[in-house]
C-alpha cells in the first residue's frame, strides 16, 4: 500500500486532531453532568430501545510505567489494592446490575487497563462471581475478551480466565527492538511474548490481538520492519498499530521521552507505509485508523457489511449494544449520553461505597450531534460516507445540511485524499492516512474550541 504523499502534504495535514472514539469528543463534554441525568439515559434506554448491553471494566494497576503511556493508570505493585478495588467493582456491579434489566442480555465483555492480568486468578474469579449475579452474559455467542500484558500473563492466569469464559486476548506487544524498549522503559523480549502467545493458542481463545506502537523514540524503519516480521510470523488475527501519542501537556510522564529521540514526520510516513505494505502482503485487511484484520476476522466481515462501529475501546462489531464502563475513570455511551466515572480512585471509592453511581462528567447529545456523530463514525468505519442515505434516520439531506462542509471537502478531493461521487464520498488510499483531518471537517466544536494542544497531531 503505497500512499504517495508530498512533503508538502505531510507539513499540511500533520496537525492536532481527535481520534473521534466519541463525538462531541470528551473536552467538549461537562463537568456538571449529574448522576441522575446518567440514570434518566439509563431509563430511556430501558422503555425504549431494550438493547443489549457491553460492560467495560477497568483494571488501572500496573507494576511499572511505560513512558508512552496514554491509558490510566496506578502504578503499584500491591496486590491488595487490587483487592479492594475488586471489592468495589462489585459494589458498582451491584448498584448497575439493578438499574438494567437481566433481559438486556450482555454480548460482550471487555476487560482493559491498566493491566488486566495483573489480577490473580482468584481475583478474576470473584470479579466473574459479581457479573454473573447481576447480569445475563452470553458466552456462547458473546466477545468476552482481556487486554493482558506478556510480561504479567502467567499460565495459570490464561487458564483461569479461559475456564471463567474469556475468549479473546489483547497482547501488548509496541516494539521489539530493545534500544526503543529500554527508551519507553518496557522491556519485553520477543521469546516471553511469544511463549505466552502459543500458550494462548494452545487453550484455544477464539481470537488473539496484537498492539503495536509506531512513532516511540528511536524507532527506524529498519528495526520497526524486524518488529513487524516477528508479528506475521507469529499470525495473530488482529493487529492494532497505533501512532503514538507524544502529549506532555496532557500525562506528565511522557516529558521523560525526549522529543529530539522522536521519529521525524517524514520518517513517521515512511513507517506508515511500511506497516500498510507488510500488512496487506501478509493478507491482512485494512479496517482504518491503525487497525489490520484478517479477511476472516469478525471486524472485516462487519466492514464489509456496513456494520462496524467505533466507541471508547476502538473498533467493535457490537454497534447496536449500550456501553456501560465500570470501575475508575470508565466511560458509558447509553443512548444519547456519554457519562464518565470519577477519575480519581478515592473519589470514586467512596461515592461507590455509599451507593451513588460515580458519575463526574458527561454529555447529551444535540440532534446535530448525532447527525455529525453518524457521519464521523461512517468515515472512520466504512472509509466512506452514503450521501443518499447516512441522513435517513434524522429526516435531513446531507449535500443541504452539509453544504459549507462539502465546499470544505472540495480541497481535500484536490490533495488526493478523497473522491467526491454524486451518491458517496470516498476515501482514497492516501485519504485514509488522513482520515481524523476529513472527519474534523464534520466537528462543529473544533471551530469554537480554545486555541491549545488538547489533542495529538493527526500524522
Ligand atoms: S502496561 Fe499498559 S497501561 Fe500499564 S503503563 Fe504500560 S502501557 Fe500503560
């Protein structure tokens, strides 16, 4: 997959933009937001629409910090936070499990972090013991899937989780290359990720995912190349390339990466093209925003049909479900609202243990959010918008509603990044390396927004 892009396009369209796992994106959202808004959504969904539901649950603890770090975290080694924290993600469970009926089957599961594995397989098991009391998940036909760190997996983790219902994995993998390793401070050798990779094999997940990380300190093609022969050696069926995130204003501990170590742009292209040629020659299908799948996988398959979607976690294939985030700083997306868990672990501890749902921030969505939420997703999904249709549901006609946008687009169509056809707009393949700068075309906040670095730059 080669892009051909100028330098002078790279300089054009390498600037801060959102990565729209949510639209309005979260600085938009307010820090008044009540509990009791979150509970009316919770209702309306209820009475209305009777949707399954996702659960996601965050485990923040790590053992040690990774400098590119993003997610949030606790960085201790006590297993008996851990403990207390399981404690209280069953007293969450608990206060959710009697606000959502049982008939709201649950179809999927996601465990992230922090690090996941990090909770000991009787940890797991009463955390297993609180979810099943309260809801309904289907391991039959459901996505239960853990995002484990290689270097905190035991066997006897895997096993467990697997007998609990797991059936998919998330490895953390970056970068193989120990001088970029010991640079972002995870040293994490090719033999141990690979042992417990084939340990993960052997007990039979239905589906194994593989992060990597372009853009860390010292990173070269030549070494990111070595990185990415280990990977489709190893055949796993997804494969997340993220473009790392160098925000210092946002998690402070990313000043320990120096900026001068980072890749320049140009290289970072030229990384980019490597991954969209090695990938696609392996046979791995693009599915958009740093994201490979097998032509087989699930999140192929869905976008083929038209029915991938992208929330908090990234792509997923369960668009019709509510999202309910569980545990410190989760984010829920039920109908029309986005609501945010306390973000700090005492605060959130203490409203849970006093039974209020720890609501501290969130947002409702305007008729014209949704609308530009719609066309948003459809971009990042489907690499292409329905100009005939996407608008149905709302009663409105995009080229009218979108007018001043369109004339907009007119100049990324010039660039090569996009066509503009009489029914859709489609993106070309150089138009997808710039996907966030065409969906920002369609957010409404970023023409009002306070001039500052609130996001990472879009190359
Ligand atoms: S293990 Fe994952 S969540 Fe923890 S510090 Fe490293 S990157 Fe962040």
């Amino acid at each position: 997959m080669t892009y051909g892009a100028t330098q002078e396009l790279l300089r054009k369209y390498d600037r801060p933009g959102p990565r729209y796992t949510s639209y309005p994106t979260a600085p938009v959202w307010k820090s008044g937001f009540t509990p009791e808004e979150y509970q009316q959504a919770i209702d309306r969904s209820n009475r209305v629409l009777a949707k399954p539901l996702s659960l996601y649950f965050h485990i923040p603890f790590c053992e040690m910090l990774c400098y590119f770090c993003g997610c949030s975290t606790i960085i201790s080694r006590d297993k008996g936070k851990a403990a207390d924290y399981i404690d209280v993600l069953g007293a969450e469970i608990a206060l959710l499990g009697k606000r959502f009926p049982k008939s709201r089957k649950v179809v999927q599961l996601h465990f992230g972090g922090g690090t996941p594995s990090s909770l000991t397989p009787a940890q797991n098991r009463v955390l297993f013991s609180h979810i099943n009391r309260w809801f309904d998940v289907d391991y039959q036909e459901g996505e239960i899937s853990i995002e484990i760190d290689p270097r905190h997996a035991s066997d006897d983790y895997l096993e467990t989780v697997r007998e609990l219902g797991v059936n998919r994995i998330s490895m953390g993998v970056q970068d193989f290359d120990p001088v970029v390793q010991k640079a972002v401070n995870r040293i994490q050798p090719v033999e141990l990720t690979e042992k417990v990779y084939r340990k993960v094999r052997e007990l039979g997940f239905h589906s194994i995912n593989i992060d990597l990380i372009y853009g860390l300190p010292f990173q070269t093609v030549k070494g990111f190349e070595k990185t990415l022969d280990e990977i489709i050696r190893m055949s796993p069926d997804r494969l997340a390339i993220f473009n790392y995130a160098h925000v210092p204003w946002l998690k402070k501990h990313m000043v320990l990466i120096r900026e001068t170590d980072l890749p320049r742009p140009e290289v970072k292209f030229e990384l980019m093209e490597l991954i969209g040629e090695k990938l696609t020659k392996a046979g791995y299908v693009y599915i958009g925003m740093d994201h490979f799948a097998k032509p087989e996988d699930e999140l192929t398959r869905a976008q083929a049909n038209r029915t991938l979607y992208r929330n908090f976690q990234g792509y997923t294939t369960k668009a019709q479900a509510d999202l309910v985030g569980i545990g410190v700083t989760s984010i829920s997306m039920v109908g029309d609202v986005y609501a945010q868990n306390e973000k700090n672990l005492p605060d959130y501890q203490t409203k849970v243990l006093t039974g209020q749902i720890p609501t501290h921030r969130g947002y409702r969505l305007s008729k014209d959010d949704q609308i530009r939420r719609s066309v948003i997703t459809r971009i990042m999904c489907d690499l292409e918008v329905n100009r005939v249709h996407v608008l149905d549901p709302f009663g409105e006609e995009f080229d009218h509603y979108f007018a001043p946008e369109l004339q907009e687009l007119e100049g990324f169509a010039q660039d090569g990044l996009l066509e503009m056809k009489k029914d859709r707009i489609v993106l070309t393949p150089l138009g997808r390396i710039f996907m966030r700068n065409i969906a920002m075309v369609f957010d409404v906040y970023l023409r009002t927004a306070p001039k500052g670095p609130l996001f990472s730059r879009t190359l």
